[in-house]
C-alpha cells in the first residue's frame, strides 16, 4: 500500500499537459471495436481504468495494439460482430467501463460474466441493467443489483424510448450503445443534459444521432440503429477532470501561474472553470479549438483570493467529478460555498460526500453534510491539515487531498494513494515538477 505525503508547495510554475480524458478514452476504445476498419487514437489515456477497457474489447475479438509513438490502433469487428469471451471481463474500478461495455454486450446474444474491484462492486448497477432489459438483454447480478453480473445479450434486440431518472451519462450511453444493434430508432431522455461524448464520437464514427431540447428543460436523444461504423482517427483531449487538480491548486498556492495545454472544454464538462470563476479565480482559454467534435483550449491559471459561493443545482452534472477538488477549494476560500443536489455524489469510487465530509474535518475544516448537500465554512485562512485520508480506493478523493496538503499549516498523507493511478498516472510528478511537494512515505 502506497502513502503519499503532501506538504506545504513552492509556487507553482510551468506548462503541463495532464493525461488523456478518460471518457473519451474509453469510448474511443469501444467505437473502434465495433467499427470496420482502422481506427487510431492518439493522447489515449493509459491509467488502468483504460487499460481495462483495452483489454475488454481485446477478449471480446478486437485488435487493440499500442504504437511505439504511444498512437493506440484498433482494428473494429462491426457493429453486433464482438465475439464471446473467454473468460470473465474484469473491469478494475471502472464505472464507465462496465456500464457502457454493459450497453455493447446487450446488443450482442451470447453469454459475458463482468467483475471488478471492491469499489467497483459495491456500485449500483441496476440502473444500467433495467432499460437493457427493456431491449431484450438478461442478467444474473450479485445481490442488490451488484457485480459480477452474468449477462446474456438479446437475441432480436428491441427498439426502446427510455426516460432516466437521474442524470447520468452512462445510462444514457449504454441504452444508445445496445441501440447500435437495435432495427429502428432508440430514444434516451435525460431530466437535465450530461456530458455528450458518446453523442459526439458516434457521429464522428458515422452514425446518425439527433439531439433535441424539449421546452420543460429535458433532452432526447435519438439513435438509429444498425449503422454501419467506420474505423477513425481520434485526438483525445487532455481530461479536464484531471486538470482540475493542478488548476485548483494554482490558485491556492500563491505566486502561482500555470498553463494547462489542451484541456477538453466541453460545456458540459467544464462547469468547475465557470465555478472557480464565480469564486474569484483567475483563469484564461487560449487558442480555443475543435478537435474531431470536442472543443479544446489552454487553461492558464493564476493564483487568486476566492470567496464561498452557492454553486447552482443545475450545474452539477457539468462538474459531477470535480466537487472533491472544488470541496477543498471551498475550504480555503473566504465565505460560505453550498453545494446542492449532490445525491449521486454517493455512488461513486466512493460515497464522495462523505469521505470529503470526513477527510475535511479531521483537517480541520468546519462543514455540514446532509443526504445530497455539502456546506462549507471559509475563513479565508489555510486549513490544519495533518490528517491521515485513506483513498478508499478512489482517486480523485486522493488527488483532492493531495492538493489540500499544499497549501494547509500541516502536510496530509493519503494512504492507498496507488488508486491515482486509475485516471492520472505520473500525478505525483507531473505536481512536483510544477512546485509541489509530494513524497512516498517509506513503507
Ligand atoms: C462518466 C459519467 C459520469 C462520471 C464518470 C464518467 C462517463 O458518471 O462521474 O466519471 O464517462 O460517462 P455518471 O454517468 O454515473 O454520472
């Protein structure tokens, strides 16, 4: 078990690109698997939760090699054409891989049992797995709904119109997914909009998906089947969500200036820069870009008094990832930051609310916590720190408190700190290099 201290940082200065977004990344793997043809990814992001999914659609039939120059090359089997594995798919810590390979696999009719690691399966999977019935897929689940989960994918896959109740983009990801082997059209409705990377990459892949805002708010999103994918090129952006850490810290750390090249920018991923920026924080995009349909931009980030706000509700699911680091923001900040509509926050890695509830007392952080809310109190000042945080195997609530110790009275150590490794690997230095001070605790 690996133990990261984190002490006070030097200024931090210099220019970083962070790792690959691990959304597109997965995606990238999947739609390449099931195109015909070449398919090549450059920037793909080699945290292990990728590398699952590499080595899921590797045992499903496809090709999947990596490039001497780090370029990622599949060679795709068609939409409906994966074969059975051979053995159980272990997806590690990856909600997003299980949920949405749950989708690819209902479209296909025979047998796949899926597993992963303890966070994993403690997660909720019946929300992927009732519309997927819908469409004509089984399933065998651990109780409550948990993995590992035996599936069997339909056999005469149904067209379905299917409204989540809740917001969530991979829900919605899997029904479109199963909906590529589907005759006909699938439908998703979303109460609120999330992140629209399968929507984008599907498209950019060759299928035909249309997006629509009805008048109360809601999005409906229509895919139709059967398309015949083609193999692509894919740039994957550098992942906001990982960027997150860096640009938090610059603006805690004083004397800090840094730019962060190439960070997907997408509306709705990028709800922690408006966030910050409600708080003070001085953050610039330069050389704004599209990139194969997802916008792209440096951050350049400097340090900056910020002060407690109300973050919006409706905000939430643009920045579901980032209420860790925004919560540690927000405790160094001058005033009160509520943060609302947060339920979802539960099932994640981890439950989020409380570890960031917990970990922020014990470094002295005044807080409250109810069911989907977090309050938390600034004064302005540098919190104790001096805290222990064990990760719980979940690695933004490790990077989040690594970031906190940086600028706290005390170091934190982050026990089981190797999780970081699931989205960004090389945290420690790629921090380090910018002027923090992260070190190993000897084991
Ligand atoms: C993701 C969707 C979000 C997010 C996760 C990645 C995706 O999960 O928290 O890290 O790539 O679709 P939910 O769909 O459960 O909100």
């Amino acid at each position: 078990m690996s133990v990261i201290i984190s002490e006070s940082a030097n200024p931090l200065r210099g220019t970083v690109r962070v790792p690959g977004d691990k959304s597109v990344s997965h995606r990238a793997l999947m739609f390449g698997a099931l195109a015909v043809g070449e398919t090549n990814i450059s920037g793909l992001l080699e945290g292990d939760d990728v590398l699952a999914t590499a080595a899921a659609m590797r045992a499903l039939g496809a090709q999947v090699t990596r490039g001497e120059d780090g370029t990622w090359q599949v060679f795709g089997c068609g939409v409906g054409g994966l074969a059975e594995p051979g053995n159980v798919l272990d997806m590690g810590n990856s909600g997003t891989a299980v949920r949405l390979l749950m989708g690819v696999l209902a479209g296909h009719a025979f047998p796949a049992t899926l597993t992963g690691d303890a966070s994993l399966r403690s997660r909720p999977m019946e929300r992927i797995m009732k519309p997927l019935r819908d469409i004509g897929a089984t399933f065998v689940s651990a109780e409550g709904g948990r993995l590992p989960i035996t599936m069997t994918g339909a056999v005469d896959p149904l067209p379905t119109a299917y409204e989540m109740p809740m917001a969530s983009a991979q829900v919605k990801s899997a029904v479109l997914l199963a909906g590529l082997s589907v005759p006909g059209e699938t439908v998703v409705i979303e109460p609120v909009p999330t992140r629209d990377h399968t929507e984008r990459l599907l498209r950019h892949f060759g299928a035909d998906v249309r997006v629509e805002d009805d008048p109360d708010g809601r999005r409906r999103v229509t895919l139709v089947g059967e398309p015949e994918l083609e193999g692509r090129n894919v740039v994957v952006p550098a992942d906001i969500s990982s960027a997150a850490f860096p640009m938090v810290a610059a603006l805690l750390v004083p004397g800090s200036a840094v730019t962060l090249t190439g960070v997907g920018t997408n509306p709705l991923r990028a709800g922690l820069m408006d966030t910050l920026r409600d708080m003070g924080g001085d953050l610039r995009l330069e050389n704004s870009r599209d990139e194969d349909g997802e916008p792209v931009a440096d951050v350049v980030v400097r340090a900056a008094k910020l002060r407690g706000v109300d973050v919006p509700a409706g905000r939430v699911p643009s920045m579901i990832d980032e209420f860790p680091v925004l919560a540690v923001c927000a405790a160094h900040a001058e005033g009160t930051t509520r943060m609302t509509g947060l339920s979802e926050l539960r099932v994640k890695e981890s439950d989020r609310l409380a570890a960031m509830a917990q970990g922020l007392s014990a470094c002295g952080v005044a807080l409250e916590e109810t069911e989907d809310t977090l309050t938390i109190f600034g004064d302005g000042k540098a919190p104790a720190g001096g805290a222990e945080i064990d990760s719980d195997l979940d690695h933004r609530i490790a990077m989040a408190f690594l970031v906190l110790g940086m600028a706290s009275r005390d170091a934190v150590r982050v026990a089981q700190a190797e999780t970081i490794a699931t989205s960004f690997p090389g945290f420690a230095d790629m921090m380090n290099g910018l002027g923090a001070n992260m070190s190993e605790a000897p084991s």
